[in-house]
C-alpha cells in the first residue's frame, strides 16, 4: 500500500501541489496561506482524499493543515490504511469522539493463544475510548491479540468491537480524526 506523492507541474508557479494514489484513492496536499501568492486559507499543509472511481467532492483528511508537508503526507497515508476498513464515508471529514464511553478486555488465554471456551474477556479499563487505546498499544505487540476494546459504534471508522489493526490505526490518526 505504498503511495508516493509527486509535485504537481502548474503554470501558476505559486501554486504548491501534491497528488498520490493507491488502492483506488486520490490524496491531494496543497499549501495554504493567509495571504500572499497561491491558496489561501489557514497556512500550513492541507489534505484531502476522494475514490477515483466516483464522480464526489473530496473530504479533508482530518488534522488539515499540517505544519510540514512530511506530517500531510503521514497523514495521508495513515488515511489510506483506514479507507478499505470504512466502507462509505458521509460528511466532509471523518470524526471519532475519543471521549466516548469504551471499555478494554482481555481474553483469558493459554501459550499466547485466546481461550473461547470459559467465561470470556475481563474487565481491563472502564474509560474513554482515548484510555481504552492508550492502554491497548501500552501492550506488548505480541500480546494484543488478546485484548479487544468495546464502544459505542462511531460509523464509518468505529465498530462495536474494535478490532487490533483498527486500533493501531486509530491511535496513529487520533489528533488527526
């Protein structure tokens, strides 16, 4: 899933433009100032995201603008790792409430493997979804099979039961989202 951005040739020399796309998706990062030459608007790098294959408007990746073009394109490419897990996005941007209700569990386990049979995950944090992830990636990367976080679902990006690559994903883009 590798995506790398290319400056965009315009005429208009005071334009700053970047384009990249994978997996079906356009990102466009383009340099904003409050005055001057080129874009205006708040100054710093802004991001934005559409599927290449539907005639929509484009959403703002959350975050926008970003300090340096390095932080767009993390960004970016963050954004891309969570496309194909959302299904369709509505709104302009996508947004999670960190400070929704969440819980984290974890599986009885045996050898490092979850145990089913029993009775089930435990209670390890009763918290906002912001605690529940910064407890979760705490965990050793070997371990966190083992845990699952339960929310109140957040459509497009937050399911009842979180799933591991969810979760790492999310607290990558959480000042972003």
């Amino acid at each position: 899933m590798a995506m790398q951005f290319t400056r965009v040739v315009s005429p208009l020399e005071d334009m700053e433009i970047w384009n990249g796309s994978s997996n079906g998706f356009s990102f466009v990062i383009s340099y904003e100032s409050g005055s001057g030459p080129g874009f205006h608007g708040r100054t710093g790098f802004v991001a934005s995201w559409r599927p290449i294959q539907q005639n929509r408007s484009a959403f703002r990746v959350g975050g926008s603008p970003f300090k340096t073009l390095a932080e767009a394109e993390d960004a970016c490419k963050a954004m891309l790792g969570l496309l194909p897990k959302t299904g369709t996005v509505v709104g302009n941007e996508a947004h999670i409430n960190f400070d929704a209700r969440a819980v984290l569990r974890k599986w009885p386990s045996l050898r490092n493997e979850r145990r089913t049979e029993g009775t089930g995950p435990y209670l390890v944090v009763d918290g906002t979804l912001e605690e529940c992830i910064r407890e979760f990636m705490a965990k050793p990367p070997s371990m966190r099979h083992l845990y699952e976080i339960n929310a109140a679902p957040q459509p497009p990006l937050v399911t009842a039961v979180l799933p591991e690559a969810l979760i790492v994903e999310l607290a990558r883009l959480r000042d972003f989202l």
